[in-house]
C-alpha cells in the first residue's frame, strides 16, 4: 500500500504541476515582492519602536503560532472509486495513511519554518534571547503540526465521535499551554509539553485505534481539500474541476442602470453584467482590490505609490480575457456591432473599474502620508498610471485580441 501510495502522489504532484506555472507567473511574483516588501519593511520599522516593556507582544507570537499549528489539511489522495475497489483492502490501509499523513507534513514543515521565522524577531526583541530558540521552537511547531494531523486522521475512522471531542479538547489545550510556557518560562518546558502530548495523541488515536474506516468521510475530506486548492489555482486560469458561477447580487443593480440603452452601449452593459454577476472577475477585482489596500495602508512615500500602481497593473491585465466573454456567442455574432466598438466599451469598464480602484488606494494611501505634497504626488501618480494603462497600454493590447 506505501507503493500504491507513491503512485497516486506522483500522479497528483504531476497533475498539479501543469498549473504552477498559470500561478506562479511573473505578475503574481511580482506582487508579492512588493507585498513581502512593504510588509517586511513596516514590520522592521515597528520592531525598532519596541522593547521588553512592550507586554501584548509574547501574547501576539502565542496567537500567531498556535493557530498556524492548524493550518493545513491531511492529504490521503483518495478517490470516489475507492470506497468499492479498495474496501477488500481496508485491514492494509494503515500503511497508506502513515504515509500519507506524512506526505502532509511536508508543507506544514515549510510553513512553519517562515511563520516560526518570521515571530523570532519579535521574540529577540522582547526577551534578549538569541536567534539559535528558532530550532527550538521549530522542533515545537512539529510537534504539535503531527499531532493536529493525528486529529484530523482519527475522523476517517467508525464509531470515534467522542474520542474525537476528547482529543480535539486535549490537542488545543496542549497546543496552548506549550506556548505558553515556552515563552513566558523556557522554549524547552513548552517543547517537552508538546512532545508528551505528541505521544499521548500517536497512543490514543492510532496505536490503540482498531475500528473500521469510514470511507466516506474519507473521500469527501478530501474532496473539498481538494476543491479548495482548485478554487485558489482558478483565479488565475481555467480549472476543468472549478465551473464558474453566476450570482444575481441584485444589490449591485445600481451599477447598471446608468447605461444608455442605445446599441452602442450594447457591450458596455453586457461587459458590466458579466462583471457583476461572475464570480471569477468580480471576486478578483476584490481580492486584489484588498491586498492592495492592506499593503499601502503599512507603507508610505514612493512605496506606497509602487505598491498601488501594481495593484493597479495586475487587476487590468487579470481582466483582459473578459474582452472575450462574447466572442463565440452567436447571437453576438449577429448583432450588428463593430469589433471596434465592442472593444471601446470594454475599455471604458475596464476604466471605470481602475477608476473606482485608483480612489480607493489613494483615500487609504492619503491617511498614511506625511506631507501633503507626499499625498498631492501619491494621487497624481496613480491617476497617471490609470490614464496609461487605458488609453496606452489596453487599447495596444486589445488589437492583438
């Protein structure tokens, strides 16, 4: 079975791979350079304001560290099928969970070696210790990571509802307490806590553990483990097992009434409909839209105007194949309206939407400055890149649509 394991993670690694390069393209590395960027320079900046006397910080590393125990989710790569063909084998599925619960503590390991990173430097600034407490804490955060995948592992298994309450309760308050006394005693009490819990979690939930699997639990957790992965991989190209979907959102009427119903607005209404009631563009122009904001509202000066021209870049290039939306309707094909037309409208959309975008970042930008000649250069320049990007950079790039 750990063979047949490495087989269904080598198929699943390769099927994930075509789509790496859709994610992690250019634009997206592009962002979070400048949003690591801005975020490590306001984070240096607040550490040198700070001293032992500051008493919520300790508090701040316990919350940060102990709900990042939890992130990340089993991974038993099983599929619908299995609960017929591989019900035979069900006594030897015990090594195929071993295994893949393994597999699953690969990037959690990754995880907490930035997130464990990251808290140290609070942590020397508070305490005077040194940066050699990382491996420490490190070794904790693995600890208690095995163990969180313990506790996920026992709901595939039959008649463990109230070991699972029990346990669930046991896992959080090991979880909390071993940071607790790590940073408020020493890092090694709240390491030696978090191996005896590891120890009496690998007891009660496996070694003692002699009950049927539940394959449908099974299957269906990682199902939606799977279905969310997909849904983060589709805003940046088509996934075949994430459908789009189209919401009424009648709340959002307002925005479509101010269109002339004449037949050259024919597009602009169409473009903004499918803005509005998609879910692929609507959500990304607000997930960007506050990525961008959380950004700006940590940094400033000519920071801060980089940080939004970007913001600003990659919502207008992410709603390029929206001048598409139409192109193989026929009824479309039918309507007696120039391609030249059809694409002035989308580019007044797509100015429309870089307008809103460009307020909101320069209102937040605006409280963050320290001048008003810091804010007056702020506005000018992201209005300038607005004017651009719409009537520059899109109308070029529409003309080899």
């Amino acid at each position: 079975m750990r063979v047949f394991f490495q087989q269904r993670m080598h198929a699943h690694q390769k099927n994930i791979q075509r789509y790496l390069k859709y994610v992690f393209n250019d634009h997206f590395a592009l962002l979070m350079t400048f949003l690591l960027g801005a975020a490590g320079l306001w984070y240096s900046n607040w550490l040198k304001s700070l001293d032992s006397s500051f008493v919520y910080g300790k508090w701040l590393l316990i919350v940060l560290w102990a709900f990042a125990v939890t992130v990340g989710r089993f991974a038993s790569l099983t599929q619908l099928a299995d609960q017929v063909f591989l019900l035979p084998k069900e006594t030897q599925m015990r090594p195929y969970l071993t295994s893949a619960r393994r597999y699953s503590s690969v990037l959690p390991l990754g995880l907490g070696i930035l997130i464990v990173g990251a808290g140290m430097p609070l942590y020397v600034v508070l305490t005077k210790q040194t940066f050699t407490m990382f491996f420490v804490f490190l070794l904790q955060f693995l600890f208690l990571k095995s163990s969180h995948l313990y506790l996920q592992q026992l709901t595939f298994f039959q008649e463990t509802k109230q070991l699972q309450q029990g346990m669930t309760a046991f896992f959080w308050l090991i979880n909390g307490i071993s940071w607790l006394l790590a940073l408020f005693w020493t890092p090694y009490v709240g390491l030696a806590v978090a191996g005896v819990g590891w120890l009496v979690m690998v007891q009660l939930t496996w070694r003692k553990l002699h009950t049927p699997l539940d394959w449908e639990m099974l299957i269906a957790t990682e199902q939606k483990r799977l279905y969310r992965m997909y849904r983060f991989i589709n805003l940046f190209t088509d996934v075949p097992q994430i459908t789009a979907t189209v919401k009424r959102r009648k709340y959002a009427d307002f925005l479509l009434r101010w269109i002339p119903a004449r037949q050259q607005e024919t597009y602009t209404y169409l473009y903004m409909r499918r803005l509005v009631r998609g879910s692929e563009y609507s959500g990304l122009v607000v997930r960007l839209l506050l990525l961008g904001v959380i950004a700006i509202w940590f940094v400033q000066g000519w920071v801060a105007l980089v940080v939004g021209v970007v913001g600003l870049y990659l919502i207008g290039f992410q709603l390029l194949p929206l001048a598409q939306q139409y192109q193989y309707q026929p009824l479309t094909q039918l309507y007696p309206i120039k391609r030249d037309v059809q694409l002035k409208s989308f580019q007044k959309v797509v100015g429309l939407v870089l307008l809103f975008v460009t307020l909101v970042f320069a209102v937040v930008g605006s409280m963050k400055q320290v001048s008003m000649l810091h804010t007056f250069f702020f506005w000018i320049g992201l209005l300038s890149f607005d004017g651009l990007f719409c009537y520059a950079y899109l109308p070029m790039r529409l003309k080899r649509l």
